[in-house]
C-alpha cells in the first residue's frame, strides 16, 4: 500500500521516469504568508503567469519576485478568477474540522427506485467480472478508484474531452485495466452517444466539478432520472455545495489550505505529506462505497450515489492521533521497485506499482496494460 501511495516514485515509461512537478507547482512565499500554486496542466500555468505578469521564459526567481509582490489571499483570489490553481497556505481549524466530521466520510445515499439487478458472478475469478464501468474522472484520486474496480473485473471505460489532454504519464499511471476514448459532452451527436454508453453502464464515476456537471446534465440527479439503477460515484476537491461545486482542486492545494501543510512542516515553512496521501485513500474508499451500493442495489434494487470529497478525507486525517516523536523513514527506494511491475502494450514498456489488493491466492494482477490517452472506441466491448 505505501508504494501504491508513491506510484509516481517507481513508474517509468520507456525507461524514463515521469517529470510530476512543473516549476510553476509549489509553496511559495507570499508578502504576508505563503502559497502553494498548481501549474501542472499547461492551462493553468498559462493562468497563473498571466495573473503575475511573467512570460513563459520566467525562472524560478522572477516567479517569486512576482508572487511576493501579492498578499496570498489576494494572489489565490486573483489566479483562482483567472482558470488557475492557487491557495493560501492556511493554519489547521480544528472547529471547521469538527464541524466537516459531523457529515460522513462516505456519503450514501438512494436516488431513486428500480428493480434489483442480478450482480451473482460465481465462476469468476473476479468479483466484479460482467460489472461495466464509466470513468469520468482524471488526476489521481478517481483514476485510483476506478482502476481498483478494473483490477477486481470490471469492464472500465474511460472518457475525456478532446482537450485538454490529460497528462501522459499520469494518464498511463492510472490506466491499467482499462480503455480510453474520447467524447465531446457539448456536442449534441456525441452526448448522445454517451448516454447510449450509460444505458449499458452498472455504474459511473464522476471526477469533473459538481457545476460543471451539472450544466452538462450530468449532476447525480439528472444521472438516476434518465437511467434508473445506475451505481454512481463522485468526488470532488473541495464539497458539494453550491461554492464549493464551482471550485477545482488538487490533492497539494487541500493539504496547503486545511493545515495540514504546516502540520508537516517546520514552524515557519510549509511543508506536505511524502505522498499524494488524500488522493489515494479518497480513491479506495470511493471503490469500496461503490462496490457496497452494487451488492446493495442487487438485493434493494434502486439508484445510489456515493460521494466524497479530499476535504473532508483531510479533516478525517487531521482528527486522527499524531506522533510525538518522529515517525519511521518510510520506505527506500529499493524497497519501492520490490513492489513494482513491467507491463507492456500499445503504449510501450512501463514500469508501474503493483495492486495494492491481494486475493485468497497472492497479490492480483494488472489484467491489461494502460491504453494510450483516447485510442479506444467509444463503446462497450
């Protein structure tokens, strides 16, 4: 499990490792506090040098000269406006955090009614086997989730927009097991096509933002109305309210605005956790509620809807105990690659954690290597 939490720590693509930072990611010191800004996706470190009036020559230096001219709410306020990824590195509220645990970790619930649906596959090795998946989800903690169900059987099929593309390594870290197709959800022709996928689908993982969904017709809601016992699962960054449905984030950009930053860092200086830790669990736990409301939903019949958010799977860590004293190192590098597997496919040789999932016979396995970004069709097998 620690290795899969550091997947990007052993994987390698033809042999060379994935660059994961941009130099326009990271803390950086505001004139009255800190930052931590996102530019990962070329988009957003467009956004963001265009808020602090660099151009894409800018070094490391000229972007900290820009951005300690700002106050860091001013700056995340103004980025933010901008279509980028920023926040101010904030102090933990332990009072928020409370409130944030009154509400589950897991929220279920039932949308609506329909008939149970048979989900009895005994002759399969896996469990899920005959399950048809819709991925809607990019980044890590979706990706996490709906590659776990491909890993116990499910038939996953993931969709993206024709742009922006997701990143490649990322894209091919979270891919096993699964296809990739493309789809344009605002042309009307191929939302069309996409809604003859979801009236094959057991289920459907949602990743993109509440509101944007939702002017798509594709909130949870819309979701049970047109295709009554539909399995569906999301998440978010930040919530499920109206603000917070508006509003993307990052596993990095959770962790600087609860706290949990200063938490790992030293007094003065923020810091993060040594792995994309929220992301990864919010994953797991997003493809276990989903298997649970499947068994549920072929006894019970009915459509369900889980959902979590990084936020609160943040208050949920920062609840926990803490260590006094120093934890353990961690695991070396050495240790890392003994839990790391090559797989090979259409998009060459690479190097990948293994599952984080043993069966009654050992550790399971990959059942097909990632699929290069959007080489499938869009239908089912």
């Amino acid at each position: 499990m620690a290795t899969a939490f550091q997947s990007e720590r052993v994987a390698r693509f033809d042999g060379v490792p994935p660059s994961v930072w941009s130099p326009l990611s990271g803390f950086r010191r505001a004139r009255d506090g800190w930052v931590r800004t996102h530019g990962n996706y070329p988009h957003h470190a467009a956004a963001l040098r265009r808020v602090l009036g660099v151009d894409e020559r800018a070094d490391a230096a000229a972007i900290d000269a820009a951005v300690v001219r700002w106050s860091a709410a001013a700056l995340a306020e103004a980025v933010t406006r901008a279509g980028g990824m920023c926040v101010a590195v904030e102090v933990e509220d332990p009072s928020l955090d409370r409130e944030l645990r009154r509400h589950p970790l897991i929220e279920s619930s039932r949308l609506g009614d329909a008939e149970p649906v048979a989900t009895n596959r005994s002759g399969h090795d896996r469990p899920l086997e005959g399950i048809r998946v819709l991925d809607l989800t990019r980044v890590i903690a979706g990706p996490v989730a709906t590659r776990t169900l491909a890993l116990l059987g499910a038939e996953v099929l993931r969709i993206d927009p024709p742009s922006p593309p997701e990143l490649e390594w990322q894209h091919l870290e979270g891919g096993p097991g699964k296809r990739s197709a493309l789809l344009d959800l605002r042309s009307a022709d191929e939302a069309e096509r996409f809604d003859d996928l979801l009236a094959g689908a057991d289920a459907i993982v949602l990743g993109y933002r509440p509101a944007s969904l939702g002017r798509l017709g594709l909130s949870p809601e819309d979701l049970a109305v047109r295709h009554p016992g539909l399995v569906i699962g999301q998440l978010a960054a930040w919530g499920f309210d109206d603000a917070a449905g508006e509003r993307g984030g990052f596993d990095s950009l959770v962790q600087a605005s609860s706290g949990i930053a200063f938490v790992e860092g030293a007094p003065d200086t923020p810091g993060a956790l040594p792995a994309q830790a929220l992301d990864h669990a919010t994953g797991y736990l997003l493809a276990a509620a989903i298997m649970t409301l499947l068994r549920r939903r072929s006894i019970d019949g009915g459509s369900w809807l889980a959902r979590m958010s990084l936020r609160r799977t943040a208050a949920e860590l920062l609840g926990l105990p803490r260590r006094v004293e120093p934890g353990p190192a961690g695991l070396d590098d050495a240790a890392r690659e003994s839990h790391a597997g090559t797989v090979s496919g259409l998009a060459g040789v690479q190097r990948i954690a293994a599952p984080a999932i043993a069966s009654p016979d050992g550790l399971m396995r990959w059942s097909a290597p990632p699929h290069p970004w959007g080489s499938d069709r869009p239908s089912w097998a």
